[in-house]
C-alpha cells in the first residue's frame, strides 16, 4: 500500500515538474493606464522559441469633460498571436506577428470627433522579457497594426451628428507594453 501511495505522489511530482513553466498570463500596465482599458493575454509555449497566446482588451468607461463634453476610448479586442524567442521562451527578446479585431468608439480626447466601429487586420510587435524572479516577469514592447475599418464619424461624443461613414484603411500603434506577467 505504501508503495503504491509513494508511486501516485511521484508520479503527480514528476507530471508538476514536466507541465511547468508552459503557460504565462501576463497584464499590460500602460493599457490600465490608458483609461482604464482592462486587458489580459494568455501564451502558451510550443518549444524552446516559440509560443502561441490570445489577447483580450475591454474599455466601457467615459470620462465627463463638463456637462456637454466627455472623451472616450471603448474597445473590445481580441487578438491571436505567436512569439519567436531566438533565446528561450518567457526570457529575452522576442518578435510577435498577430491578428486583431477590435470594436471601438474613441473621442473627446484631442477634438469633439468621435469614430465608431469595428477593426479588422494584422501587425507585428517586438520587445523584451526581463525574468525578476522564477516565475515573474516584466516586458517591454512596441507594436503596430494595420487593416480595415467600418466606421462612422460623428461631430461630438454625444450628438449623435454624422460627418462620414464607410469603409477604410489604417495603420495605429498596437501596443506600448510595460507588463507583467506569471508564469507557471
């Protein structure tokens, strides 16, 4: 019996020591910082330099300028992508090509036009992971993408007044990242 027990109790050891350090969940603290977007990325790692993760960002906020202003930047995004790590995954530099959709209404922040509606499109990212202890880390990145969009461009936040609508092209910073992330 006892033998059996120390089996199971290796065997759960040996299983924990060959799952770990596979996965990562990590948050972009510029993001919460950008009003308030709320965002999370999961990864995953396939090998020694590669892993494949999704992203997600959420914004519902609006913030009151006065009693006829207010600036904005919803946006619920999600993204899916993959990081080459010439080094080690989790650790070093990396180079992130990804695919992103996004619903967005953003204005009031440098003039009373707000646009609407939705992104579609892809972009590349770089950056680097700096390991603080075993199983947390603190990124670094830059990212842009770029793609099509179905907008409608209103005159204010809150009038309701359009001024185009259609289809278009654009190219946007994707991320400025200073995060952390988890490991395990």
């Amino acid at each position: 019996m006892n033998k059996r027990l120390v089996i199971v109790i290796m065997g759960l050891a040996l299983g924990q020591a060959l799952w770990g350090q596979k996965w990562q969940l990590g948050t972009n603290a510029v993001g919460w910082a950008a009003f308030g977007t709320m965002n999370i990325q999961m990864e995953y790692a396939l090998g020694k330099s590669w892993t494949l993760g999704l992203q997600g960002k959420y914004n519902p906020f609006e913030f009151k300028k006065s009693d006829e202003s207010q600036m904005q930047f919803k946006q619920r995004s999600a993204a899916a992508y993959a990081r080459w790590w010439p080094w080690h995954v989790y650790s070093g530099w990396w180079l992130c090509p990804r695919i992103m959709w996004q619903e967005y209404n953003t204005g009031g922040i440098l003039d009373q036009k707000t646009e609407q509606g939705q992104r579609v499109g892809a972009g590349i990212s770089a950056g680097y992971t700096y390991m603080l202890a075993k199983h947390w880390n603190i990124e670094f990145g830059l990212g842009l993408w770029g793609g099509a969009k179905f907008y409608t461009l209103y005159s204010c936040p809150r009038c309701g007044d359009i001024l185009s609508s259609g289809v278009g092209s654009f190219i946007l910073p994707n991320d400025f990242v200073v995060g952390v992330s988890y490991v395990f």
